[in-house]
C-alpha cells in the first residue's frame, strides 16, 4: 500500500505534464485547471502563569502562504500540488516548538516551507472516489481525524483514501496511512509520523433517527509514537426536528472503546462519550454539551492524536492530551451569525460571534482541573478578505496553570 501511495505523488506530477501534451479532450482538461493562494496574517498572544522554565509572555507575529493548482479531470483523473510557507514577521518571542526558547509559552507555528499537498484522484468508477497522495484528510467533526486547520502549518496525510457512495444515503470510506506529516514542520523531530494506520468510516442517513455513522480507527507509529497507538471503534447519531416554523431541536451522540495496539507498551481499555443537544432559533444556536474522554485507572486515558484538537475542550489548548485521570468537559456554546440589518447596521451584516464556557474535571478521581471561557469574533471585510479575532482564558484549579491567549487573524483568498 505504502508503494501504492508514493506512486500516486509521481502520477499526479506526471498528470499535468501528460494533460499539456495531449489532444484536446485532455487540452480542455488543462483550461479547467484552477490556480489558487491564500495567506492568513496572524498575531497571537500567550500569557500564561508560570510553569516549570516558562517566565514571559509570547508575541508570535507569523504569515502563511499557500499556493495550488488543480487540474480539470480527463478520463476520470485529475490532481493537485499546493505548497506552503510559513515565516516570521517579526522576532520569535514565543516557543514554537524548534526554536528551543522555552521561557516562552508554546505557540506551534514554526517556520516552514513544504509541499503541502500532492495526490492524484481517480473517479472513473461510478460512485467511487480513488485518492492517494499527500493529502488533508477531515473526517466527520475531526474528533479522530483532521487537518488541525488553526495553526499555521496544517496536518496532511501520506495515504490512499477510497470512497464509495454506491448504496443509496450511505457512505463508505477506507483509508491507509503511511505518514502523518504534522504541524511541527519539516525541521522539528516531532514533525513526521511514521505510520501502518487505517481507518474504515460508513455512515447512512436513510433513518428517521438522523445520520448513523460506525467507524474504526487503526493508529500504528511504530517506534515514532507507540504511545498513541490505539485501535478504537464507535459509532455516532445526529439529526434535528422543528419545533415551530422558526425554531429547530438538533441533536448529537457519540460512542467509542480505545485500547492499546501494535506496540503500545501498556494494556488499556477507555471509553469516549459526547452528547450535544441544540436549539437553533433565527440564526442562534445554542449548545449544551458533555463531553467525556475515559482513563483506566488512572494508568492511561483515551486519546485522538489525529484530532483538530483545537476544536474540542476549549481555545487554551490545555488537553489537546487527556491526562491520565481522564477529562469531564461541560460545557456552554452560543453562536449567532449577523444577517438582515438595514440601515447604518448593515455594515455589521455577516459577523460570526461565537462565545463558549468549559467546566473541567477529572474522569478518574474527582479533580477539578479548571473553568474556561472563550469568545470568536469573524467578520468578511471584502469578497477576498476575512478578519478575525479569538480570546481564551483558562482559569485553572488543579491542573496546569491559569492562562490567557488572544488570537488576530486576517485571511486573504484568491
């Protein structure tokens, strides 16, 4: 499979070379193409109390560039190469993970320079997806697999992905990871996940009940990180139902058992379980949540190393690891899109505010880790043009140290 993967980098390279000096079917495929770029501006503050050899506050001051070009599609093939470029625009006052300056909080976002995508795709097949390559993969809500899109630098995949939507309101989907590439970059040791994973994702929304899904996920670093490897399986439901013409109740469930896999050196069995109930009213949703990430005894904990795990437990990014104790997550979500002002306020349509409040604790154990609360503020400034800011404070109790980061951000897309 690993063969397979790679082969697919060299197809896709020699695709757009191949489509240039073909006849015209394969010509048209080439004025279809579509050159992109994006870059996100970014100014992030760190003030965190006091740990260990931690003793200033962190400025980061960082650009990211990325610029792709993908192919139309001839015979059922088509491709995409995207690089990426991550830079300082200012100095590196803060712990980006390769710079060894550990008196500062860390802010993961070293410079780097990578190919960040480069796969070949195949759809000759009806209702079939062939992928391989360097590649973001997002699956469901990217609790167990994603792109970590907040940072800078993204998390990829070096695999092969197969979809199939042949059965009608279902979805199956097969993977093989060979190599994570993670946000740490090129330079840092930490970067790159040597990997034998697979996953297998199906989800069917033909039941009154809302959209099941089942999956399982088949994590192996090898020696990279045999901590993290796992093999967990769980299934999901969600769905919504009106409650009046403007007024809806949205629903959300989750289930999943972990234990140790491939040369995970300590016997453990965790549970996962995340109940999201939702009212959405007039461009209002409001979300009571409960999210749970199971230990063993306090020996180990489930974890989602693939995860965007920023999306989960708080803005702080206080466990993108479980402690071994487990994590309790209560939490509070309010988000409200701006739309139909008139007059002077229609300048505020199209804001995005979403604010949230976490209660933490233990799952094994009784701590009480802390409280946090976080606010998000977007807003399109122009058709290419986003800005935004984010604010998080953990108020810790028993775990880690009180901490504070601020987050301003403009994105430009073409």
């Amino acid at each position: 499979m690993k063969s397979i993967v790679k082969a697919s980098m060299v197809v896709c390279v020699l695709s757009f070379v191949s489509l240039a000096n073909a006849g015209d079917t394969a010509k048209e495929a080439i004025k279809e193409s579509k050159l992109y770029a994006q870059m996100r501006i970014r100014y992030e503050v760190v003030d965190q109390d006091s740990q260990a050899l931690i003793t200033k506050n962190a400025h980061s001051r960082t650009a990211r560039t990325r610029v792709g070009i993908k192919s139309g599609e001839f015979k059922g093939f088509s491709a995409l190469v995207e690089g990426e470029y991550v830079i300082y625009l200012g100095p590196d006052n803060y712990n980006d993970t390769v710079n060894r300056r550990v008196e500062y909080p860390v802010v993961a976002d070293p410079e780097n320079i990578q190919l960040n995508q480069i796969y070949a795709q195949y759809t000759g097949i009806p209702d079939t997806t062939i992928r391989g390559g360097r590649q973001v993969i997002e699956i469901d809500n990217q609790r167990f697999i994603g792109s970590v899109g907040w940072r800078q630098n993204n998390q990829v995949f070096d695999a092969a992905i197969i979809a199939n939507s042949s059965i009608t309101n279902t979805e199956i989907k097969y993977g093989y990871i060979y190599n994570v590439n993670r946000i740490f970059g090129e330079q840092s040791i930490a970067g790159d996940w040597r990997s034998k994973s697979h996953f297998y994702n199906i989800s069917n929304s033909s039941l009154p009940i809302g959209k099941v899904t089942t999956y399982g996920y088949f994590l192996d670093f090898g020696n990279d990180s045999a901590s993290n490897s796992s093999q967990t399986y769980g299934f999901s439901l969600n769905g919504d139902f009106g409650l009046s013409n403007d007024t809806k109740f949205r629903y959300y469930g989750e289930y999943a058992h972990q234990s140790d896999f491939a040369d995970h050196a300590t016997k453990y069995d965790a549970d996962y379980f995340h109940i999201a109930p939702a009212i959405v009213w007039q461009g209002l949703t409001t979300t009571v949540g409960y999210e749970v990430l199971g230990s063993d005894n306090r020996v180990f904990a489930f974890q989602t190393p693939l995860a965007t795990g920023h999306k989960f437990n708080g803005w702080a990014d206080k466990f993108l690891i479980t402690p071994v104790a487990g994590l309790e997550d209560m939490y509070f979500d309010l988000n409200y899109k701006v739309t139909k002002l008139k007059g002077n306020l229609k300048v505020i349509n199209g804001l995005m505010v979403n604010a949230q409040y976490h209660n933490f604790s233990a799952e094994n154990g009784g701590m009480n880790y802390g409280n946090e609360i976080g606010v998000f503020l977007k807003k399109p400034i122009h058709e290419h043009v986003t800005t935004s800011v984010k604010y998080a404070y953990y108020d810790a109790d028993e775990y880690l140290t009180d901490t504070q980061k601020i987050t301003f951000d403009i994105e430009i897309l073409f």
